[in-house]
C-alpha cells in the first residue's frame, strides 16, 4: 500500500501470502505519477534491497530507507525525514482496527479487498465528520446523529447534519 498521509491512500495491491512485498511494491511505485521535482518516499526496512530503491530513484523520487545492519555497503538518509514514517504507520494502525482486516477471514481476494476499501471509506468519512465537527464547533450547536459501525472493531462516531 502506498499512502501519501495517515488518512490518504494513494494505491494498493495484494500479494500472495508465501512471497516477499518488494516485487509488488516495486509494480505500485511504476504505477505511480512521476514528480516534476525529485520528491522523498519513505519505505520500510523491507523495500530497502537495491531494484526496490533504484525503481525508486527511477521514478523521480528519493528513496528514504535505513540499510539493514548487516549490509556491507550501507548508505547515509534522512533520518530526521524517515522519523516521519509513523505518520504512514498511523493509517496502518487505523487499518488493523477493524478485526476482520486485521485477522484476514476471507479466503477470497475480491472479499478482502472489499472490505478493505469499505475500512478506508470509513476512515475516510470518519475524518472529513471530525474536521466538520471542528469546524462548527464553535460556529452554532450541531445536531449530531450516530452512524452504525461498517465493520464492528471500531468505536462509533457521529455525524453532524
């Protein structure tokens, strides 16, 4: 998955769960828009081989990835920047809130990814509900409705109208 914040997903794809994320990692980054100006990506150690960050570079982004310990050329990066990767880290946290995400009970991809999507819809409203709330918060009083909860690990959230 490819997520620009803790709320924004920029792509996603499913890999099978006997081989390593890289090579579907690598095909997400190909897929996205190149920059005008050479941008940072953050990764994880995980995507830290050397055809992971060089399709990085390709693309027109600055891979930002520690080496592994026990490479034997390893590089310098941003480490004040690759601090910033728990904000991408908050939207997987998000994610793992909803139980049947988090445990994977669907033995179909098309069912997995299904609910999935409806995670990230949630998350989605979930988000523009708050910053509205924020919003008139101050402004009048709202009338707030509850929503039913979409996948049942989550607490429930209100509405304004």
């Amino acid at each position: 998955m490819v997520t620009a914040d803790d709320k924004t997903v920029i792509g996603l794809s499913l890999s099978a769960g006997n081989c390593h994320d890289a090579p579907e990692g690598r095909e997400l980054i190909k897929s996205l828009r190149k920059p005008e100006n050479t941008v940072p990506l953050l990764m994880d150690k995980a995507y830290e081989g050397d055809e992971t960050r060089k399709t990085v570079a390709n693309q027109g982004f600055e891979p930002v990835v520690p080496p592994k310990s026990n490479r034997k050329d390893p590089w310098e990066y941003d480490k004040e920047l690759y601090k910033r990767r728990n904000i991408v880290e908050r939207f997987f946290r998000r994610i793992k809130g909803f139980r049947r995400i988090n445990t994977r009970y669907d033995k179909l991809d098309t069912v997995f990814l299904a609910f999935l999507f409806l995670a990230i819809i949630y998350i989605a409203l979930h988000n523009s509900c708050r910053h509205a709330l924020r919003e008139k918060k101050n402004s009048n009083n709202v009338e707030v409705i509850p929503i039913p909860l979409l996948c049942g690990a989550r607490p429930s959230w209100s509405f304004p109208l």
